[in-house]
C-alpha cells in the first residue's frame, strides 16, 4: 500500500511523560489503569486469592487457648474435699486444645484446587476486562482520528470552493460564467462551510467519547497524535498464525475447572471424618476469707491434665440436604462446561470473521487507492473544463462530493484494517496494550 493512514502510531512506544500528544498505545494503558470495571477486577483476584489462602489454612491443625475465672458463693462442692460447703470459693481454669482433621473425603484438597482455579480465573477475567478497556479505547481513538480526517477533507474543500467563488466571480466580470454559476458557487461555498461545522461537532463529540473510554478529566485538554501518513504496510506474512487464546476463553475454562472441584468437594460429605485432637487444662481455686490455701504456681502443676483424643463422625441423615447439594454442585458445574463450549465456539467465530475482515479491508483498501486516483483525476478535469466554461457547476459539485467521498471510505477502510489486526492479535492471547 502506498498510501496507508492508520494507527500505525499505536505500535509506536509509550510517549515519555510531560508529551504533547498521546498515542493510541498512551490511551489504553491510561484507561486499563483508571477504569473502574479494572479496579474491581482486580480487587475481586484479590478475595480469590485470600480464599485460597484460607483453603489451604485448612490443612493445618486449629489450635485454641482458654482463661476463665468463676467466683462461687453459697453452697457449693469444694474442690479440695469434694464435699459440700457454703465458704465462697474463687476459681480460675487455663486451656490449650489442638484439632486436626485426619480425613475428610478429600474434601479440603477439592477446596484448595478449586481456589486455585477461581485464583486463575480471576487472573484471566482481570486480563479479559483489561483487554476490553483497551479495544473500546482502541475504538473510540480510531473514531477519532476518522472524524479528524473527515474535518481536514472538509477544510480544504471549504478552501477550494472559496477560491472557485472568486474565480468564478472573474470569469463572471469578463462574460465567460453567469450570475446563475456564481449563484450555484456560493451556494457550495455554503455547504462546504456547513460541512466543516458538521465535522467539528462530531470531532468533539468523539474526543469526548475516547475521554470517556479512557477515564480522562473531560474538562481538561486531550491532545493526541496528528494524523499523519507513515510509509508501511501490513503484509499477510506478518499476520499472526491463528490460534485461539483469549483471556475470556481462559476465564471460563477456570471457571468450568473451579466448578468441577467445588463438585466434588461436596460430593466428599458423603463420607465419615476422622479428626485427632490433643490438650491441656490446669485450675486454680482459692476460699476466700481464709487465710490456707496451696500456693498459685503449685497448684497450676498439680492440676495439670492432658488428653489426646480420635473422633469419627459418619453421615448417616441430614434431610437431603447432602444429596440436593451435589445435584446443585453438578448442575453448576454441567452449566460451567456448556459456558465454556459457547464462549469458546463464540470466540472461534469472532476470531475468523476478524481474519476475514482484515483481509476484506486490505483488499478494499486497495481498491479504494485506485478508485481515489481515477476520482482525483477525474475532478482535475472536470475542474478545468468549468474554467474553461465546457462544464457546469453543478458537474464540478458531483464530482467534489464523489471525491470526498472517496477519501472518507479510503480512510475508514484503512483505520478498520488496522483495528481488525489489532483484534486477531487479541483474540491470538497477544497484549494489545502496553504496561
């Protein structure tokens, strides 16, 4: 391609701070990181991961300690004696106890693989929502500079048909135009101003709109890159080899993965637990209003008493609730499986109608640089025959609008091309923005 105008710009490298102007590639890594949907993304990896950390806490034995004091008054049974008396009596007991479930049905190991897949899964959602910030950013800068294009082809239509008016005024002044063709001139110089006022406002309302996207101040100024038209080209060598990879594909594969453990975490209820447990507890009391008793630290030892303890606890009936609570786990986890074969077969048809598109706009694009020279061609001469008084103005408008027309479709046809390269680089898992 000879003649290629496009966000060429966006593979250039980050604009160092304090820059005039932003690139495509400035925009999205401003709005990945202002965006709100990305914030929440990330602080939602974030409770995945403290729930994998709480998972495999699990595996470690809970260990509790104890302090208790109790004051008796009235008739109560002494502890020296283990009989009754009525002298008030202060007490005061310390406990350490450890318990560790030994087997549970595998269903702790369940819990930890399924955390590690909602670990990963919101890893790939924080990257597919990444992504998505960036294309819609991609796509509002690339309207932007459309809607740039289209004021800079109106302004020198506007500057063309000023200096037709004045020509044809002349022409007017030595017999050779009428007053009717400086009449049909003004009044294109008037729809040419028109125009160029057309463009402004959708120009600001798609600057607003890429601020938006971007999470930009949109009272502040936003200065991005000039259009220009860098030499370069897109060559199908280059285009990536297809492979379907997207964060969102991988988010719900996780997800289908996460589901299928959290299954059979609660499948593991069906059977018996065996837990171990071990402890200690020491007492000391004292009868108040006398002046006897065994010291504090030799009582502390004296009444020192450990255990350790095995405990089997087997299901037998809860009401249902355990087998109502697999059918519902395995229920999820069927539906995680037809998400992900929709998501990944809505993915497969996205990713080729992209390739396809790519190659449609490249042959377009080309055509269009064709058709663009013989329109050009075409209104150079009609130009000069209404000069010369062998055509009419109204021939020359016809020929203007075409024209115009003709760059306004190359342009589209040549951001579209880049924007669909940037999308099969997306759908290939490939990072469209930078960091």
């Amino acid at each position: 391609m000879k003649h290629l105008t496009s966000l060429l710009l966006i593979l250039s490298s980050f604009s160092p701070a304090g820059a005039q102007s932003w690139t495509a590639r400035d925009c999205m890594a401003y709005a990945v990181e202002h965006n709100h949907e990305v914030r929440r993304a990330a602080l939602s990896l974030d409770n995945d991961q403290a729930a994998r950390t709480a998972a495999i806490g699990r595996l470690l034995p809970s260990v509790d300690a104890s302090i208790g004091a109790q004051y008796n008054f009235g008739r109560a049974i002494d502890p020296e004696t283990n009989t009754y008396t009525d002298v008030s009596t202060f007490y005061n007991g310390y406990s350490l106890s450890a318990s560790l479930p030994v087997f549970d049905g595998f269903g702790r190991l369940h819990a930890i693989r399924a955390a590690k897949a909602d670990v990963l899964s919101g890893k790939n959602a924080l990257r597919a929502q990444q992504d998505q910030t960036a294309l819609a950013t991609l796509q509002a800068y690339a309207d932007m500079l459309y809607y740039r294009g289209t004021l800079r082809m109106a302004e020198e239509r506007q500057q063309e048909c000023d200096l037709l008016v004045r020509q044809t005024r002349l022409l007017e002044e030595v017999g050779r135009k009428s007053q009717a063709d400086v009449a049909q001139m003004e009044a294109q110089q008037a729809e040419a101003v028109y125009e160029v006022t057309r463009q402004h406002n959708l120009l600001a309302s798609a600057m607003l709109q890429l601020k938006r996207e971007m999470g930009f101040p949109l009272e502040d100024t936003l200065q991005t890159d000039s259009l220009e038209r860098p030499n370069g080209e897109f060559e199908a060598s280059k285009l990536p080899v297809w492979r379907l990879q997207t964060a969102a594909l991988q988010h719900a594969y996780h997800q289908m993965q996460s589901s299928r453990h959290q299954w059979h975490q609660v499948r593991a209820s069906l059977y018996p637990t065996l837990s171990l447990g071990a402890g200690l507890s020491t007492t000391y009391y004292k009868q108040l209003h006398t002046d006897y008793g065994t010291a504090f630290h030799s009582q502390l030892k004296n009444n020192m008493g450990q255990y350790v303890a095995l405990s089997l606890s087997i299901p037998l009936f809860n009401r249902l609730q355990t087998v109502t609570a697999i059918r519902r786990a395995k229920n999820n986890y069927l539906m995680a499986c037809e998400a992900y074969e929709e998501k990944q077969a809505e993915m497969q048809k996205l990713s080729i109608e992209a390739r396809q598109d790519w190659q449609a706009y490249v042959l377009q694009t080309a055509q269009m640089e064709k058709k663009l020279q013989a329109d050009s061609l075409a209104y150079r001469l009609t130009r000069r025959q209404y000069e010369e008084g062998l055509s009419t103005a109204i021939d020359l408008r016809t020929n203007s609008v075409t024209l115009m027309q003709t760059r306004a479709t190359l342009l589209q046809c040549q951001l579209m091309t880049m924007l669909k390269y940037e999308l099969i680089r997306y759908y290939n898992g490939e990072q469209i923005w930078t960091e």
